[in-house]
C-alpha cells in the first residue's frame, strides 16, 4: 500500500462515517495533502530533532555485544595459543568444540 492510497483510504472511511459526501477528485486531492502532511509531521513537531533514546540504548547493547563477541574471540585464540605451544603445534591446528580440544593433525 503507497502512502498516497493509505491516505485516500483513511479520508474515504472518515468522510463514510460522518456521512459527508465529497465529489471523487476532491477527495483524492485531500488525500494528497494528508500524506504530504504526514512526512512534514515529525520535522514540524520536532521529531527529527530528539533522538530516540531506545535507538541509542539499541546501539549501546549492540556495542557491548560485539566487543564481548571480541573478547570471546580473544579468549578463544589465547587457550588455543596456550594448548598449541604447549604441545609444539601451530594454533590453527588447535580447535576446541563443545569443550572438547583437537589437535590436528595427530
């Protein structure tokens, strides 16, 4: 559904119940001015102007959720290192799974 024929539905259905009855072009050309109304709302009432405070909490989570990604991931590759050199092989011949250690290739 286009913004346009939103509108129109909108205005048919409120124009429906109160019974007032307004030549098609009309009320298309309502319509037209309802939607145009509609994009400028949030500039008008300063919407684009205050930050949402859940978008920044959302941005916040997913920093904290990649830099402990991160961390994992450097936690990971320093057992690996520890395992690797402790047993004389690469670390990428190390692999932990499902707290399981495999060395390849022995």
């Amino acid at each position: 559904m286009s913004r346009k024929s939103y509108w129109l539905a909108c205005l048919e259905e409120i124009l429906g119940e109160h019974k007032v009855e307004l030549d098609p072009a009309v009320v298309c050309a309502i319509a037209d001015d309802l939607a145009g109304c509609a994009e400028m709302e949030s500039e008008a009432l300063g919407y684009t102007n205050i930050p949402n405070p859940l978008d920044a909490r959302i941005r916040e989570l997913e920093d904290d959720r990649e830099r402990e990604q991160k961390e994992a991931a450097d936690r990971e590759w320093l057992l690996r290192s520890n395992i690797a050199r402790r047993v004389g092989v690469d670390p990428i011949d190390v692999a932990i799974h499902n707290g399981r250690v495999e060395i390849w290739p022995i």
